[in-house]
C-alpha cells in the first residue's frame, strides 16, 4: 500500500490530464513549476510522454524520484481518460512510484478559485451529445467538498443546491458555454461564469492535502471514472436530439 506519510523533501509531482480537447501537464519541484499545454483529442496519446519527458528534465526530475504521478481520472472524454490512465500506470509501474487519480470537476473547481476567487463551484464539462457533466463542490481551507451527487444530464436539468444564506454565491465554471450557455436554466442565469478546463497545475494544488488524507493508490488502481457508461448516440437518438452533426 502506498506511503501517506509526509515526504522528507519539498513536493515533487508529476500531473496531466487528457479529459478534454486540451492536453495539460504540469511538473512540481519544490515550489517550481514546469508547465506544458497542447492539443488534446487524438494527439494526446503521441504527444504526452515526450512532453513529460521534456519537463522532468526542465525540473531536474526523473520519474523515479517524484513523490506520486497525479492524473484526471474523469469524467471527461473516453479516449481521452483510457489515455491519461494507461500513461499514468505505465510510468508508474516503470519507476515505483504511487499514482494519484484526481476528479476533472475537481481540477475544474479549483481552476476556477484561482481564476476567480470562487469558493462554491458548480463545476461543468461537456460531455457531448448534448449532456454536460456536474458536480457542486465546496472549499473549505485547502480542500474541495463535494455538495451533492456527480452527474450527467441535459444542459437544462442542471441545478445548484439550497444554501445557507450567509454562504458564498455559487458560480458556474467549465468549458460548456460555449455550446450550452443559452440552454442554462433561468434559475442559474444570474450566476458568474468562469471558462476553466481540468489543468495540470490544477491538479498539482489539488494533490497535498488528497495525498495526506491516503489517496494515492498503486498503479493498478490507476482507473477511469466513467459516469456515463455509452459513447455514442444511435441514429435515432442523434436525430431527436436536432439532427446528424
């Protein structure tokens, strides 16, 4: 089982996800930071591990020496999480070294608190046909809370939890507006909106306090959080749903 304890050295972490049509990954070094963004989709397969090569050397890193290998588990694109975990394991059993999987809507979460302050995040993703992902999360000190189930639905079933009235308004944050903004329902209309993706660095201030709390885990529990359990819509569906696009 993985060590939680606390390492003897300032953190070392290797991050990436490949949830989405953005390749993001990131590497830690005490408080350096080595970032690389790219295309994601198909080429993130071809292009991932160059580019981590590419910046453990910038950070003076190899594998073997960093503390855990933090990865989006999901949700996100199928492909695209079968290539995060497969890399994340691979790497991970070549060097012995822990691997942390991490929640996209999370990453999304805190993207947004950097960007903008936000402290209650109804965290979205597009999930194509015509569906986004969703999770409302909390922060509370240096740790997101989840405030209900995560979902996949149609952009106009979505919903923010009753809150206290002394609470921090909720803000929207994703990469869905684009497609789904004008389908929000009137209820969420009044909410800010923060265009945020599931960066590495997102990641990276993610991982301290989820590796305290025990969750990095071997490689072979490097997996993928799926929530919709379909990749395509039939004939049928796509019609229904405005035509064959």
């Amino acid at each position: 089982m993985p060590n939680s304890s606390p390492s003897p050295h300032p953190p070392r972490l290797l991050a990436f996800d490949t949830s989405t049509d953005r390749l993001s990954i990131a590497v830690q070094h005490g408080d350096a930071r080595f970032v690389h963004e790219g295309e994601g989709g198909a080429q993130a397969s071809a292009t991932l591990i160059p580019a981590v090569r590419q910046l453990l050397a910038q950070a003076g890193l190899t594998l073997r020496s960093v503390d855990a290998i933090v990865f989006g588990r999901g949700p996100g694109s199928f492909t695209g999480l079968r290539t995060a975990c497969s890399v994340a394991q691979g790497l991970a059993y070549g060097a012995g070294v822990p691997v942390l999987p991490v929640d996209t809507l999370l990453a999304v979460a805190q993207e947004a608190r950097t960007r903008s302050g936000a402290t209650r995040v109804l965290a979205l993703l597009d999930a194509r046909m015509n569906e986004v992902y969703s999770a409302p999360c909390a922060c509370q000190g240096d740790r997101w809370l989840a405030q209900g189930d995560m979902r996949v639905t149609a952009p106009e079933a979505l919903s923010t939890p009753e809150s206290p009235a002394d609470a921090a308004p909720w803000v929207l944050a994703g990469n869905a507006f684009a497609t789904y903004g004008e389908r929000l329902p009137a209820a969420l209309a009044g909410l800010a909106r923060v265009e945020a993706w599931p960066k590495a660095t997102a990641l990276l201030d993610l991982a301290p306090p989820l590796l305290a709390a025990g969750g990095a885990v071997d490689a072979a529990q490097a997996l993928p959080l799926y929530i919709r359990d379909k990749v395509a819509q039939t004939t049928a569906e796509r019609l229904a749903n405005g035509g064959l696009k």
